[in-house]
C-alpha cells in the first residue's frame, strides 16, 4: 500500500478544528466556574423546557469542557480516534450550548458558530485520514 501524502489544507483544518476544540473547551470550563461558584450570575429563565438549577448547568459545563479541551489536544497530536470523536463532541457541544441559551445567550451562540466551525473543519479533513495510521501532522 502506498502511503498517501497529506495535503497542506488537510493540516490547516485538523489544526484549526484543535484549536477551536481547545478554545471551546476553555470557554465551557469558565462557564462552569461562573455558575458553580456564583449561581447569582445567570438569570434563569421561568417555565424553560430544559431548566436547571444554574449549579447543574455549572457542573455540566465544567465536566464536558474538560472533555472538550482533551479531544482538542488528541486532535492536535493527529489522532484518527480523536477527529472522528471530535465531530461527535462538537456536535454535542452544540446541542449543549443551544440548551443554554436562556442563560447566557451570547457565549452559547459563540460555542454554537464554534462547534459548527470544528465539524467542518473535521469531516473536511477526514478522508485523508481514513488508511493512513500515521498523518503526517
């Protein structure tokens, strides 16, 4: 089998989909410290579907934006696990931030536009991972 060379565009993708996993990540840490640590901050919201006391909402950011900032880092080593794993998690990361919205509308459609930056930038990239073991990243 021949080994495919990766293409200059396929890294700045992996790359920018790393970092923006990484910054994601962060931004949902802070999130959660914010609401764990003073659930004042937020303004919860009467009658929502998906209501939360703010420190479950605090504690779910925490936790996935951890998991977040970790499958940024794999990605960035050029894991093929961790690129096909980091659509599943941005795809979630949106789902998560689209919860949020009543709470902090402005840093959810941040985490939202992000999320949808990464699976781009992931699927686009893709291909040229499927068979090769080792990417050159």
């Amino acid at each position: 089998m021949t080994r495919q060379r990766t293409s200059g565009w396929m890294v700045g993708f992996t790359a920018f989909a790393a970092f923006m996993m990484m910054l994601i990540g962060s931004f949902q840490i802070a999130i959660g410290v914010v609401a764990v640590f003073n659930q004042d901050f937020y303004v919860t919201t009467p009658n929502y579907v998906f209501a939360f006391d703010v420190g479950v909402w605090g504690w779910i950011h925490l936790l996935w934006g951890i998991v977040v900032l970790a499958a940024g880092i794999a990605v960035l080593r050029g894991s093929v696990w961790a690129a096909t794993l980091g659509s599943v998690i941005a795809a979630i990361s949106a789902v998560q931030a689209f919860l949020f919205l009543p709470y902090e509308p402005f840093w959810s459609i941040i985490v939202i536009a992000l999320s949808v930056m990464v699976i781009w930038a992931l699927t686009t990239g893709l291909p040229d991972y499927v068979g090769d073991p080792n990417p050159d990243i």
